[in-house]
C-alpha cells in the first residue's frame, strides 16, 4: 500500500503513485511550535537581531513609535480632565460615564491614529500580539518603552492644565476596601484578559470583521461598567500610569495595575494560539478528505485487484488499491 507525502494529499512517486482506498490519510500534522527539533530554529527566528536591528534603520520605525506615545498622550490628557472636570457642580464622572467615554476614545484613537502607525495603544494588548508573532520583538519592546513614556508625558500636561483649585482632587487609581490586593489583580487580569482575546480575535489576518474597533471599545466599555468601582476597570497598564504619575502615589500600582493585566494579555494569547491550532489543523484534515474524495471520483482511474494491473472489476472491494494512469 502507498503512503502519502506529508499532509499535501499528493501520492508519493516511491511507491508507485498508489493509494489505499477507504483510508484516511494519516494524521502527521507538521506543528513548528510543538516539534523539538524546530523549537531551537523558531526561538532564533523569533529573536533573530539581523532583521530587527534593518527594522530599526527605518525612519518609519521611529515615527510608529512617536506617533504611540503621542496617541497615548493624548489619551492622558483626556482621562485626567475628566477625572477632575471643573464642572462638578452640573457634571459628576460616574463609571457609566467612564465606560462611554472609554468605548468613544477607543473608536475614534484606534481608527484615528491606528493607520498611521497601526497602535494598539495598551501594553499588555503588544505583549499578547507579540506572543501570536503580529510583530517582532524589537519592536514590541520599543512601543511598550514610548507607550509609557507617552503616557507619563501625557498625564503631566493633564496634570497643568487642572486648575490649582482642583489639583488635589488628582489621584491614583486604587482598588475598592471591600477587595483584597489578589482580588483587584485578579478582576484587572480577567478584563484585561477578554479585552486582549477580542483583539487578537477581531484583528486574525484574512478575517473581515465589521468595525473591529467598536467591538474592542465596547469590550473596554463593559469592562469599565462590571468593575469601575472595584478597580477602575482600566485593563490597561500604561492608562493606569498616567493618575499614578500625576499624583506621584503609586501604592499597590504595579501589583493590581501591571502584573494583573500583562498576566491577562498573556494567557489571552495562548488561548488564541491553541484556539488556532486547532482550527488549522482542522481545515487540513477537511482539505485532506476533499482531496482523497476528489481522487477517487477521478473518472480515468484503473481499478486493479489482487495485482492485475489495467483490470476494471466494479466489484473489487473498497478496501483494495486503486492505480493512477
């Protein structure tokens, strides 16, 4: 009987271009990731300095990474003034208002600034994009260094245009009494986790969803709504910075607001490689069934029993071979 080569469908030439009939192909799926003699090469692949450091020559390289920091700035300068509008009296910020103004600027930041340098504007979220290999490391830690950085900037300039009368209404963003220090880094990494598992989902190369971005904003929205008053909702390292860094308080910042979310944004990641493993594998097992039914229905095919070549017998068992002309 005749083996096939790999899992391309195609009868292997060594054996006399047969196949057996009413048996599957064999099931040997090729996984890079999951083979030992390929984890060494892929680690090279996926560090490798060569075209990263080619990368970093290019002034585009460099202008993505500005245009991160400014997108994230901008971003600061809005959720500080809205943490400390000066129109308390009419205007309260309340964690629905909170939620609409997120899934909006969410909307407007990514399909705004995201074609000019495709940001994502949440470290954790370039964290889990770079696990799925959507960009390479160099510039993955690059955009996470500016993203901060914008931030930080971002917050301080919020931070002067507050007038002084309202200045000391700026703080950090802490978790409620009621939640223990786990609980508000676990409820940051569970949001933070949906959020970057939406992303990654919406954002598969040759998927065509509508208004990826208004799925994420309302990811982010409904995350802000189920937990504004425990922790803030924010799912985002960077955006939690920015009160931190204004009011110079950072107690309990980095166990609730970093190690929460870029927890999340990992295990979403690994839930989307294994979710497309699957998936992949699955099509080629369909793929491979097409083929072997399409061969079979071939109309030039010679069926050949107990060794007799060019002989047509209908009733030659299915189990039997078949000889391709």
């Amino acid at each position: 009987m005749a083996t096939t080569n790999g899992y391309s469908g195609k009868p292997n030439p060594n054996d006399g271009n047969m196949v057996e009939v009413g048996v599957p192909p064999p099931h040997n799926y090729e996984v890079r990731w999951y083979k030992k003699d390929n984890i060494i090469d892929f680690a090279k692949e996926w560090f490798d300095p060569k075209p990263q450091i080619q990368e970093m020559c290019q002034v585009s390289f460099w202008k993505d990474m500005v245009i991160e920091a400014m997108a994230l700035g901008h971003i600061l300068v809005a959720v500080i003034l809205l943490l400390n509008t000066c129109n308390k009296e009419y205007y309260m910020p309340s964690p629905l208002i909170i939620g609409l103004f997120a899934s909006f600027m969410i909307f407007s930041s990514v399909d705004g600034w995201g074609p000019m340098c495709g940001c994502l504007l949440n470290p954790a979220a370039i964290l889990g994009f770079w696990i799925c290999r959507r960009m390479s490391f160099v510039r993955a830690f690059f955009r996470i260094i500016f993203e901060f950085a914008g931030a930080a900037a971002g917050a301080m300039i919020g931070y002067g245009l507050v007038p002084e009368t309202f200045k000391p209404n700026v703080s950090a963003l802490a978790r409620s009494s009621a939640l223990s220090l786990n609980q508000a880094a676990g409820v940051e990494g569970i949001l933070t986790f949906n959020l970057i598992l939406v992303a990654l989902a919406v954002t598969t190369p040759g998927k065509h969803t509508v208004m990826h971005t208004f799925c994420i904003g309302c990811c982010k929205a409904t995350g802000l709504l189920a937990a504004g008053s425990y922790t803030g909702g924010i799912q985002n390292p960077a955006i939690a910075m920015g009160p931190a860094v204004a009011s110079g308080n950072f107690h309990e910042h980095f166990a609730i607001y970093w190690v929460g979310p870029f927890i999340g944004g990992v295990v979403a990641a690994v839930v989307y490689l294994i979710v497309q493993f699957v998936n992949k594998r699955d099509e080629e097992i369909k793929e491979r069934e097409e083929i072997a039914l399409r061969r079979l229905s071939q109309p030039d095919v010679k069926m050949s029993a107990f060794g007799m070549r060019g002989r047509s017998d209908s009733t030659v068992p299915c189990t039997e071979a078949v000889e391709f002309s």
